[in-house]
C-alpha cells in the first residue's frame, strides 16, 4: 500500500452466513455494502454495536472488509472481520470465517 493511500474498512451484512451451495461454490445469500469507515475501531464498533440496526431484521453475518480506495477496490489486503448475528443477545458476534478448499488462498 502506498503511504498516500488510507484504506477503507467497507462493511457488509449477508442474509445467510458463507457456505457452499449444492453446486459446491462459496455463497452468503443477499450481501449489501451498508457503509464504510477509515478507521477500523469505528467500523468495528458499528458492527458489534448494530449502529443503525444494519441487521435489519434478515442479516445473519456481517463482514468488515480492508479495501484500497478507487473505482472497484478489492479486500486486496487480505484482512477482515466476520461476525454471526446473535439473535438471543441480539448482536453481531466476532466469528471465525469459514475456508473453503479450493477457494481460500
């Protein structure tokens, strides 16, 4: 990363938490980007926190995601954060992200 370039902590919801489909392909069922922070502490917070109730009452994961600024940025970084939806406590929890074989570097 260039020093310039301040990364952006994108953040999504998913109706479903990362599995493989019948077809053996990885998929999270609806995924909408809901937001985006600089700062990590604060995206984080936002998730664990439920700002805005991003869960909306269908996310069952959320995933925060380090991505270069521009026009179709990618978690190039290889750094994020994924949480499953707790609904006794009703937040989101920090999770393990499943690997896939095959599909995981």
């Amino acid at each position: 990363m260039n020093k310039d370039e301040t990364p952006i902590y994108e953040i999504y919801v998913m109706s479903e938490p990362w599995h493989l489909d019948e077809k053996n392909f990885p998929t999270c069922g609806i995924r909408d980007r809901v937001g985006f922070y600089y700062e990590k502490e604060v995206a984080i917070r936002a998730v664990e926190e439920n700002w805005c109730d991003i869960q909306d009452h269908y996310a069952q994961a959320a995933e925060i995601c380090m991505v270069k600024p521009g026009l179709y940025s990618s978690p190039a970084y290889k750094e994020y954060w994924y949480y499953l939806w707790n609904q006794k406590e009703e937040r989101f929890e920090a999770a393990r992200k499943p690997k896939f074989e095959g599909w995981d570097e």
